[in-house]
C-alpha cells in the first residue's frame, strides 16, 4: 500500500524580536490583528478519508514522538490563555475523537483563569458515548462535519460507511446541551451539490446550526481545482430557492460566516466564503499543530517550533515571546487569488481546521 507524504513546510526563526514590534502583550500582528482564537490539533489521523481531504490510501502518520504529549498541549494552551489573551480554544484534527485523553485535556484548559470558551470540531463517529464525558469535563459545543444525508454518498465521499455514527453523535451532542450544535458542509460539485436543501432542513428541523464551507485548497493529493469548487454565491441562490435569507444584522466580527435568518429567524444559516469572499482582514486566530509547531494561517508557508524549546527546558516567558514573534510576522491574507499562489505542503489533516 502507498501512501502520500505530509510534506516538511519551512521552519522560521523566531528567537530575534522585530524591533518594530510595538510592546504589546497579546499575538499582534503587523495590520493591527489581535488573535485571542487558538486552534489545536490533536492528531493528524483520522477514521475517514473524505476525498477532498486525504487520498484513499492514507497518509504517513507522524510518529508518536513527535506529537505533543497531553501535559505539553495544556501548557501551552496555558501559556495561551494566561500570558497572550487567548479566548477561545478549538480542538481540531485530524479526528479529535481519536485522541484518548481528550477529556482530561479539555477539564484542563476550563480550568484556566480566565476560563477560555472551549469547542471541538470533529466529524462526530464516537461522539455518542462520549458526549457526555465531555459536557462534564466542560466543552461547551462542537462542530460536526457532515456533507450529505444519503448512506452510499456519505460512502462515496468518505470511503467509509459511517453515516449513522455521525447523526448519532450530532443528536447526543444536542441532548448533552452543548449548544449551539453547528454542522459544517462542503458542497462538491456532482456529487452532494443538489443537498443544499435538504441539509438546511434536516438541520432547521433538529436545531442545529448549519454552516456551508467552501472547499479550500488543503487536500493532501494537491488537486483542488477552483472550477470544481460551489462558491458562496451558487449556494445562496440554492438556498434561496426553497428559503427567505436575510443577512443577520448582528455584527459580525471576526466570525469566518456570513449568517443569515432563515424565513426571519431566529434560525440562521452560515456560509463561509474562505476563497470567494475571504475574511482574512479581520481574521483573529492562531494554529497550534499536533507536533508542536506554530502557524498564523491556515495556508502559511512556514512554521515556528515550539516543541523543541519547551522540551529543551525553555521557560513559560520564553516560549510566550517565541509565539509573539510568529504572530507578528502574519500575511495580510491567504492569497489564493495571487498569481504565485502556493498549496501548503501539510494538508488539512496535518494542520488542523
């Protein structure tokens, strides 16, 4: 069996402080961002193999020496939350789920002083018998993928037969409050773009939130192609079609989706235009991978390490400092529409969504 690479990106230097840093506490970045959203992945595997993100085969899984361990996550979440104003932490993957001492690590970090808003976006297989767990230990939501309603597409998209795994841990997530329960989509051309609607109202009819992503240039094989992609505006007139979208005037923020009441709310509806309408300006998050290695965006080019020095003794401060100066070196964007435009080597799995 084969299998694909995740790629080595560029790791930056971050020991020397720009001096134009102004001295501020907190992950500033040079176009006047603040990040206070960190998000952690705990594992680059995962038990499906959706084909916009990793090939049928898999991928060369990182050694398990090299992943952070549960102490080393929760300092620097630690580190985080009470020395750069981190807010809100989200765990991603890979599969989160996958990760055994999920529990402990999220009774951890609500722990903190400030307690940071903790959530889990996952792809919900296994959510059912430890929603629960979890509720305790004080996740307050989560984000489940889900694409389509029919068995044999789900099969199709994921190369696994899963689909009841996945409505079961969307309605146990519900019955163990944690709310709201957002359902993330991706449409993929010819194959679930005609679901529009009836994941709008499976989702409208149970409570959940639904939110639909564009698909994003992050899969393993390197074959995004931009015709293939449902933008934003072809889901709109989807919906539209069956529904009455009106544009929440609640103030957006730095929230990645557009919302909008469904037939004048108060149920809503979000889409996320990562490559069509990009929201990169008032972006304020942070990534955090499985290994240990910094990241400002989504699609950067470069990392900054900081599993080396924390297991090389470095101090709370220094590691802290390490981090500011990553922040402070973010783009201006994601720059999928520039001409020289490069994929990340690491794929989503690898970096966390």
């Amino acid at each position: 069996m084969t299998s694909v690479s995740l790629g080595i990106p560029a790791v930056n230097s971050a020991t020397e402080p720009d001096p134009a840093r102004p001295d501020h506490p907190g992950l500033l970045d040079r176009y006047g961002r603040v990040a206070t959203d960190l998000r952690v992945s705990l594992t680059d595997r995962c038990n499906l193999r959706c084909t916009y993100c990793m090939p049928p085969e898999g991928l060369d899984w990182m050694p398990a020496d090299q992943a952070l361990t549960d102490d080393e996550v929760v300092r620097l979440v630690r580190i985080a939350v009470e020395q750069l104003g981190v807010r809100q932490v989200r765990f991603t993957g890979g599969e989160p789920l996958l990760r055994r001492g999920l529990e402990r690590i999220v009774r951890d970090i609500t722990s903190l002083q400030p307690r940071p808003k903790v959530s889990l976006t996952s792809n919900g297989i296994g959510l059912s018998r430890r929603a629960e767990a979890l509720a305790d230990a004080g996740l307050d939501r989560v984000n489940i993928s889900l694409d389509t309603l029919d068995p044999e597409r789900f099969k199709r998209i994921s190369l696994r037969n899963r689909l009841s795994d996945v409505l079961e841990g969307l309605s146990a997530a519900a019955t163990t409050d944690l709310h709201p329960v957002k359902v993330n989509s991706v449409l993929l051309r010819d194959v679930n773009d005609d679901e529009a609607i009836p994941l709008l109202r499976y989702c409208l009819e149970r409570g959940y939130e639904l939110r639909f992503i564009e698909q994003m240039p992050l899969d393993a094989q390197h074959g995004w192609d931009r015709s293939n992609m449902i933008t934003a505006a072809e889901i709109m007139h989807r919906l539209s079609g069956e529904y009455r979208l009106e544009t929440d005037t609640e103030e957006r923020g730095s929230a990645p989706a557009e919302r909008f009441l469904v037939d004048g709310g108060p149920a809503a509806v979000g889409i996320i235009g990562s490559v069509t309408r990009p929201f990169c300006g008032d972006c304020d998050r942070t990534r955090l991978t499985a290994d240990g290695q910094l990241r400002s965006c989504l699609f950067s080019q470069g990392e900054t390490d900081v599993r080396g020095p924390m297991r090389a003794g470095a101090p709370d401060d220094e590691i802290a400092d390490l981090w500011r100066n990553a922040m402070w070196r973010k783009a201006a964007g994601h720059g999928i529409d520039d001409p020289g435009f490069i994929q990340p080597s690491r794929p989503m799995s690898a970096i966390g969504g």
